[in-house]
C-alpha cells in the first residue's frame, strides 16, 4: 500500500476543485415558491397596449404563461390555457409572455383562433421567473400579487395540475363568498312567545 504525500499547496488546490464540481453538480433554486410575492413588471401586449402587473383586477386569479413559439411543448401549452381562460373568463386574467418575434406571434394566433393576451418580453421578465432555460413556465398568482403555484417543463402532467389548482383556488373563493350557515348540531333558537300565546297555552293546560 502506498500514501501519496501531498505538499500545503497541493492540499488547497484539491480542496478548491471539488468545491467546484461540487457546486456545478448541484441544481439552483431556479423557480418561485408559493407564498412569495410575484415579480412587478410592465409589458406591451402585441396591440402596443402597457400592462402594469401591479394595476391587474385583485378579484381575478392571475395566470402567466412564458412561451417559446419554437418549442412545440410551448404550443400545446397555449392551446390548453386558452381552453382555461375561456372557461373561467370573469374569473382569471391569463397573459402568455415571450421574447418570440412578434409576428411569429400575431400569425399563429391568428391560424390557430386563439384569443390569448399575449405580452412582448422586451425587458427579460422571464428572468425574474426564472423561466429563461426551461419552458414553457406557468405561474399561478393570486390576492396580494402572491405566487400560489409554479410549473415548469411543459406536458400534460404540468397543464392538469395548472388546471386542477385553478379550480382548486375557485372553489375555495365561492366557498368564502358563500354567507356563513349555523353550525350543525346547534338547535335554532326558537322564537319568543307573545303574552297572549302565553296565556292560551297555560289555560289548555289547566283543562
């Protein structure tokens, strides 16, 4: 058996380069988690329009989709929320983001019928998303400009989970509309006898 002997200087270079490896090997927190508060922005949609998120209904759930027109998960992607948003109209704001071209844009959304509100990433908000390596992204926020849910990666398995937390934050919303009920198991409290009945009930009983 052999001991190889390694000098001061030898010891911090190895020390260094698995540091390095190390910290290659390991993945980044590349995603938003519920509860934090939502990137702010302001964008152009493809009419020139602006869009503060900061100024968007707090009645409405908020959806926003990051795209690539070249990637086909991407597309399959916006034909899923498009569905989404036209069946909760009133009830979610839903913005697809992307840094595509925006005639690519305006024309497949033109062949394909889709009435999605689209936003130009001109000032690299996907970043802030951390949706800049792997999309398409979809962020679910809610009241307070909270994130409530994040996905990544595209697929059907990422467009039904977005749509069963949509219904999911919905339904908790009508639940807390709803007027509050008496609890069950409590008898409601039966209403007060007028003297006259009273007496009446009282003079049955003597008989």
């Amino acid at each position: 058996m052999y001991h190889v002997i390694l000098s001061p200087k030898a010891h911090r270079f190895l020390a260094i380069l698995a540091y390095y490896v190390v910290l290659q090997a390991a993945p980044a927190t590349a995603y938003l988690l519920p509860g934090q508060t939502a990137p702010r922005f302001t964008l152009a949609d493809l009419q020139g329009k602006w869009v503060d998120s900061a100024l968007l209904s707090p009645r409405q759930l908020v959806i926003l989709y990051f795209f690539d027109m070249d990637a086909r998960s991407s597309l399959e992607g916006l034909s899923a929320l498009n569905q989404l948003a036209r069946q909760h109209r009133s009830e979610i704001a839903v913005y697809g983001v992307s840094a595509s071209l925006r005639d690519q844009i305006v024309e497949y959304l033109r062949k394909s019928g889709m009435t999605l509100q689209v936003l130009l990433d001109t000032a690299q908000v996907r970043n802030l998303y951390h949706a800049h390596q792997l999309l398409p992204v979809a962020c679910l926020i809610g009241e307070g400009g909270k994130v409530l849910e994040y996905f990544q990666g595209g697929g059907k398995g990422m467009e039904m989970s977005l749509s069963a937390a949509v219904r999911r934050e919905l339904d908790k919303r009508r639940r807390e509309a709803q007027p509050s009920s008496p609890a069950k198991g409590h008898a409601a409290t039966p209403p007060k006898k007028s003297p006259q009945t009273v007496g009446r009930i009282l003079d049955e009983k003597e008989f």
